[in-house]
C-alpha cells in the first residue's frame, strides 16, 4: 500500500520535509516512489510548494495521504 507522507531532511534544528509517495513499510527517510512537493517551516510565512496533479494522481491509484500532509494541505487552502 502507498503513503502520502512527509520525509525529514536537514539537520537538528533546521529541518525541511519531502512531501513524498512511499512504500508503508519503508524507513522515514527511504527510497521514495516519487518525491511530490517539499515543507520549509523555518521560513516566514512556511514555504509549501506540491504537485496537486501528481497528488491526485496517487490518491486515484489508491494512496493513503497521512495525517501531517492532510493539515498542510487544509492549511495552504
């Protein structure tokens, strides 16, 4: 089964985050299937940049957007 989910990047303190499709059972920060858009927290207002038509396309094949990515994108809107 495929995951929406977010991937950790950068180092204590400044992380970033991959907006991803992976794998369930694959580590936090593994090989992903395709990379979708990315998170910056740290800048003012958060940076959110994401590929809705390759979003939709996963959810369409099934894929589970996790809970995290599910309030950024209630977020952006």
């Amino acid at each position: 089964m495929l995951k929406i989910r977010l991937a950790q990047h950068g180092s204590k303190n400044r992380r970033t985050f991959r907006i991803v499709a992976i794998e369930e059972g694959k580590r936090r920060n593994g090989r992903p299937v395709e990379v979708l858009g990315f998170y910056n927290p740290l800048v003012k207002p958060a940076e959110l940049k994401l590929d809705l038509e390759r979003l939709s396309y996963w959810k369409k094949l099934g894929a589970v957007v996790t809970v995290g990515v599910t309030k950024l994108l209630s977020n952006k809107s």
